[in-house]
C-alpha cells in the first residue's frame, strides 16, 4: 500500500475513532441523568424544574447526535471524493499567487462551513433555547452576528494565515519558530484588548454605577488586596436569559465583566462572591499560566508541523497531485488531532484544579455560602445537568460539577 494512500485511512479511522469516542462519553452521560433531584439541590431544583432540566438535557442530546453525524458524514464524503483537491483546482482558476491562493482556499472551506452550520445554529437558537425559555435573540441580532462574524474571521484569520503562510515561503526550514512568535504575539495582544476591540462589536459594556453592589465589590477587593478599575455590566440579556461573569486581559486593560442578567439572578453578597472567584483567577496567575501553557502547546503543534508539512504524502492523501502547502496543513491538522486531544484534557485538568483554587480564595475574601448559593442558581437557572457522567466530566468539563464544588467549599 502506498504511503499516501494508507494516511488517507489514518485519517478517516481517526476522524471515525474520535466520533465513536464521542458517542460513547454521550450515551455514559444521558445514562447518568437521575430521575430524582439531588438533596443539596432541592432548594432550587424543585421538581418540575428538574424535570424541565431532563427534557432540555434529552432534546440537546438527541440534536447533538444528529448535527455531529451530519457533519462528520459531510467530511467524510468530502475526504472520499478529494474536496479539498477540488475545492484548490476551482481556486487556481482564479489565482496561482502563492499568498492569495491559500488565502482563497481557507475562505471558501471556512464559508461553506459556515452555510452548513448556519440551519443548525438557527434551530439551536429558535427552537430550542427559545422553548425552554432562554432564547432573546432576535432575527436581525442572529443575521449582524453572522455577518460580523464572517467579517472578523476573514480579517483576523486572514492575517494570521498570511504571515504563517508568508513564513513559510521566506524562513525556510525555520518557518515554524517565526510563525510561533508571530502567533504567540497575537495571542497576547487577543487576550489583553479582546474585550475593548472586538467584544464590543457585539455587546454593550457599561461601567456598573455607584451604589450598594458596586461599593460591596469594592470593599471585597480591597481585603482580596485587588486594585478595583474596570468593573464593566454587559448586556448579555439582549441574545440569552442565561448568567455569567469573566475576568479578561491584563496591566491596564484588565476588566471584569457581569453579564446584566447575573444581577437579576443574584443578590448583592452573591455577586461579590462570583467576583471573588474571578479575582481569585488573576491573583492566582490563572491567566498567566493558561496563556504559557496555550503557547507551549502552539509552539509543539509548529514544531511538528515544520517536520511534516512537507511531505508529499500528506498532500496526495487529500487528493492533491503534488506537495501543496495548504492541503498538507489540513491532513496535517487531522493527524494530529490525538495529540490535540491529550493536550487539551492536560488544559482541562488544569482548569478544574484552577476552578477549585478560585473557589477557595472566593470563600476567604467573601461569604462562602454566598458563593454556593450564587453557583447553584446560576446551574439551575441554565438547566445544567447536576449529576453528569464522571469519565464525561474528565475528558470534557473545564469546571467541576457542580456538587464537587460544593463539597469542596464545605471542607
């Protein structure tokens, strides 16, 4: 069996592999729904409201089993008859330039991805969130977030792509080491002013005025040893009724953000509880070593690809006749999703330790059972499943569940 044609079976058993994967954490997690409510969450479980949270769990279930095996039988009848080739001949008709037509080649897979997901968000969005009750966003807000979308993905993506690629061409064998500082550069510059350049193209930010909560928070952060600058309330109600809060960039660009409808939910000692956990991420270098080990990753993943990316075999699996650097990225970026995967359980691990570790600094600087009562209202207000599966948990919650984190700030 020639080298090209064996990748090309690497790649579809990998693609099928981690779909059977998937499916089996699924079906360990919907076995794991229990038909009574917790105990320790029975004061904002009632039981009509858990039997509404089963049925949202059931019809997210059902529908993400139908999206996921749609698109993965799209890929795979797109592998089988070389789309990408095809899609990259349609693309030299209209330019061979070594910048534009890779530029051209990812614009017309990300667009047509885009078309196929865009039935599937509209159902997501308008008939599921918006029977059971979440859904705020209207038909004109879904169409602006499209376009913006498409607006910034084609120029964020496209100048992230064109130095990579223009590294490529010029740097020789040393491509991926210019192409890892170039993107670590903007991952720095993306995580630092995200929420002053490109968060407010889709939502209002408005500093939260003076009064009872914001003095609270204050006093909070002042015994937290937080310099207090940027508390900013967004109106997260205007696209969902669900709750949230974030912490984001850093030096003078750093921010806190509430959503509008986390206000409504919760009191004023609740609040400053959720806020103490978001501080607790930024005093505990959270950010900082989520961002080292997101560059690490990125460096290893350039590394490999400086070694591989030019073998012909990985362009002629994906149909193409010779060596083609944009195709060979694709069955490049395939083969080396297990690596992608471990990588990213280590992020999740890591996640959960961190989640914990702000949970406990919450329950120093805040009333503690103020943070439990904020994190169950908050999970039962999504209709957050309370007793997932505990391997569904490992591989794929970037939190804890909820009653481990309750226990945990019992201790």
């Amino acid at each position: 069996m020639q080298t090209h044609t064996l990748l090309f079976f690497i790649i579809i058993a990998i693609l099928l592999l981690d779909a059977v994967w998937g499916w089996i954490l699924e079906e360990l997690n919907r076995k794991s729904w229990t038909d009574k409510v917790p105990e320790r969450l029975s004061d904002v479980y009632p039981q009509e409201k858990f039997e509404k949270q089963k049925q949202y769990r059931k019809v997210n279930h059902r529908f993400g089993k139908i999206s996921s095996t749609f698109s993965l039988l799209v890929l795979l009848v797109f592998l089988w008859f070389h789309g990408f080739a095809r899609v990259d001949e349609l693309v030299q008709q209209l330019t061979t330039h070594w910048l534009w037509r890779p530029l051209f080649f990812f614009g017309a897979i990300g667009l047509a991805s885009m078309v196929i997901g865009i039935p599937f968000s509209l159902y997501q969005t308008f008939v599921i969130e918006e029977k059971f009750g979440f859904n705020k966003t209207t038909p004109k807000i879904f169409v602006l977030d499209q376009i913006k979308g498409i607006v910034i993905g084609a120029i964020m993506g496209g100048i992230l792509l064109g130095l990579v690629i223009w590294f490529y061409e010029f740097a020789g064998r040393w491509f991926w080491l210019y192409a890892w500082i170039g993107l670590s550069a903007f991952m720095i510059f993306f995580s630092k002013f995200y929420t002053t350049l490109i968060l407010p193209l889709f939502n209002k930010q408005t500093p939260l005025e003076e009064g009872e909560l914001r003095s609270a928070i204050e006093k909070m952060s002042q015994k937290a040893g937080f310099t207090l600058e940027n508390v900013f309330v967004m109106d997260g109600s205007k696209r969902s009724t669900k709750a949230n809060a974030f912490f984001s960039g850093f030096g003078k660009n750093k921010r806190i953000v509430l959503f509008d409808t986390l206000i409504n939910d919760l009191d004023t000692d609740e609040i400053v509880a959720v806020l103490a956990h978001e501080i607790g991420h930024f005093r505990l270098k959270h950010i900082v070593w989520s961002t080292v080990l997101g560059l690490l990753q990125t460096g290893v993943m350039l590394f490999l690809l400086g070694w591989f990316v030019n073998e012909p075999a990985l362009s002629e699996a994906l149909g193409a006749s010779k060596p083609v650097f944009h195709i060979g990225l694709i069955g490049f970026g395939i083969l080396y999703s297990p690596v992608s995967s471990l990588s990213g359980l280590g992020m999740t691990i890591f996640s959960r330790r961190n989640e914990y570790q702000a949970d406990a600094f919450a329950a120093k600087y805040a009333e503690p059972e103020a943070l439990q009562t904020a994190l169950k209202k908050i999970s039962a207000n999504a209709l957050s499943n309370p007793t997932p599966h505990p391997w569904y948990v490992f591989f794929n919650y970037s939190h804890p569940p909820l009653l481990k984190r309750l226990e945990a700030l019992d201790k």
